[in-house]
C-alpha cells in the first residue's frame, strides 16, 4: 500500500481566483518527472521532488493545495533565491540510510573535465619540476655544496609552490562548476567527534585500520615472496640523510610529509577523483610509483578512500595520512637519536 501525501502550499493572493479557499483537487496520473535530491551534510533526510503524487490505480487522491514560497533546504553552496518544497512518502527507496557510505556523491562535471583536470596537474607538476632544474643554478643552488638544512628547506619550498599550483588548477578548473554539492570539497571542522560522520573520530578509526591492515598485508607479502624488496629509491630512502640531522630538517620533514603531501594529494585523489572515478585506491598506489610496495599503499589508499566516503569530509583523510607521515619521521628520527641504523631498518623492512 502506498500512503497518500499531502502537500500544502499557499499561492500569493494575485495567484487566487475568486475565494482565498483552498480548493480541493485529485491527481491519479503518474509524475512526468523524477529528480532526486542530494543528501546534504547536516540536512533533514532527502526527500526527491515529485511533478505530481503517486497514486494507486483505483483510488484518487484528494489533495487540499495551497503553496507559498519557501527557502529550499536542498540548497548547494553559493545558490540564492527561492524554491518551493515538496513532501513525499517517507518509504521511498532514495531515502536517506543514516549511513553516507552509503550515499553516492552529486558530481557536477562529466569525464571530459575530469581528464582535463588530470592532464592539466600533471602538466603544471612537470613545468614546476623543469623550471626548477634550469632556474636554481642560476640563483646559485648546486646540489654539492648545500647543507642538510638548505637542502630540507629546498625541498619545502618546491613542494609549497607543487601544491599551491596544483590545487590552483583543480579548483580553478572545477569552479566553473558552483555552486557545489555540499560534500564535494568540504573541509569542515565541526563535530569531530561525531558518531556517523565525525572526522577526527573516523580519523582514529581509519589510522588504526590502516596500521593493522598494512601490517598483515607486509607479513602476507614477504611470507609469500620470501624475501624482502630492496628500496633503493625510494622517497622515503632518499630522505634519510635529512631526517634526525637537525631539528631544523625534522621540522621541514614533517611540514612536507605531514602537512603539505596530505593536503595535495587527498584533496586530488580523495577530493576530486575519487567522486568521480571511485577507482581512488589503484590510483593512489600508481602515483606513488613503488611497485614493490603497491600491496600496502592499494590498502592505505582503500582505507583513506571508505574513511572519506563515510564522513564526506576532507579533513579525515588528510588527518590520517598526516599522522601515518609524520610518524614515519618521528620514529625514524627517534631511532636515529638512540644510535639506529635507520638506512638499514628501513631498507630491510
């Protein structure tokens, strides 16, 4: 059985012929149209707007009619103006599941922006790096004779201007698009702890998630292969003679690696393309270009990819991919003080 709605909805006086009385009217007809509506963060339940109401064949709805304006709560970011709100039965199946891993995401744009944006970032990623190897020498920045701080700092700057670049085009391209969906580009600080969506508290979740799940995945990996990857060049590697050599450099590190990395690439892999290919996870493996380590980042990026689905809010994944970074280099830093070989713990771990 289909329950019978009601709407009311009251016309301004120079709309109303004769009495200002609602008058009573019947619709038996299907809608000509059905558009859902996006669930908004923090809005009541979704409820799609209907052209007409639904009604079991054999029986006419009796429908008492009135309407006014009302300011639309399926509003987007930036819209303005006034809408009119329509009511329909609670059991339908676009019905909010209380749950946002469950919803799917309102993308404005279509595939063809979307390879743009892409071709576009890691176009700016290259120029950047090429302006940078024909520009530093002549401001006198050889590679030999810089110290560990210079170098860390060098390192800083390069990744600032990558991020500042890239984000740039990303919302450059994509501000063509507003106003946008609520959850699209949200970094919102407010109830972190909140149970359904709160992102420090998924943050926390997400973090012992990954720590465990990467954990089992090395174990599995190297009891499979027997023995374990050289990691020559890796990033990670490469950074090694900048971490614990001055608290200067330990700082640098953690800004870049904690700071700045998890900002740029969760804002693209989580923030755009994940809503828009939902293949995020691969991706994020790819662009770390490690194959020997493509098991455990496809997990980390799985883990990042569900974190931000449930809390539709940025700040979640960037939070754990924050922490998983800079405790790598605080631990590192910790072993190096004690008198670790850290090359060695790594390069065999």
């Amino acid at each position: 059985m289909v329950p019978l709605v009601a709407a009311a909805v009251h016309p301004p006086p120079s709309l109303l012929v004769g009495s200002r009385q609602p008058r009573p009217f019947t619709w038996a007809s299907p809608p000509a149209c059905r558009v859902p509506l996006r669930r908004g963060r923090g809005l009541a339940p979704a409820f799609p707007r209907i052209c007409g109401l639904l009604v079991p064949r054999g029986r006419e709805a009796s429908v008492s009619a009135t309407a006014v304006p009302l300011l639309s709560p399926r509003r987007r970011r930036g819209a303005s103006g006034l809408g009119f709100v329509c009511f329909c039965s609670a059991g339908d199946d676009d019905s909010a599941s209380g749950w946002p891993i469950f919803d799917r995401w309102d993308v404005p744009w279509r595939w063809q922006t979307v390879v743009l944006t892409m071709l576009a970032c890691g176009l700016s990623f290259v120029l950047i790096g090429l302006s940078a190897a024909s520009v530093l020498p002549y401001l006198g920045f050889q590679g030999g004779t810089l110290s560990l701080d210079e170098r860390a700092e060098l390192l800083f700057t390069g990744q600032l201007l990558v991020t500042a670049v890239v984000l740039g085009v990303v919302f450059g391209i994509t501000n063509s698009f507003r106003p946008l969906p609520d959850d699209v580009f949200c970094y919102d600080l407010r109830e972190p702890f909140r149970l359904q969506d709160g992102w420090l508290l998924w943050a926390g979740i997400g973090f012992s998630g990954a720590v465990a799940a990467i954990a089992l995945t090395g174990a599995t990996s190297a009891f499979f292969s027997g023995e374990n990857p050289q990691r020559d060049t890796d990033a990670l590697v490469q950074l090694l003679p900048l971490i614990g050599s001055s608290s200067t450099s330990t700082a640098v590190l953690v800004g870049i690696t904690g700071v700045l990395a998890p900002l740029l690439e969760e804002t693209v892999f989580r923030g755009f393309l994940m809503v828009s290919l939902t293949k995020c996870a691969a991706v994020f493996a790819l662009a770390h270009l490690t194959p020997s380590e493509f098991p455990q980042l496809f997990v980390l990026g799985s883990v990042l990819g569900l974190s931000y689905a449930q809390t539709r809010n940025l700040l979640t994944p960037i939070a754990i991919h924050a922490l998983w970074n800079s405790g790598v280099i605080i631990l590192l830093t910790f072993l190096q003080v004690q008198g670790y070989d850290i090359r060695e713990l790594v390069q065999g771990s």
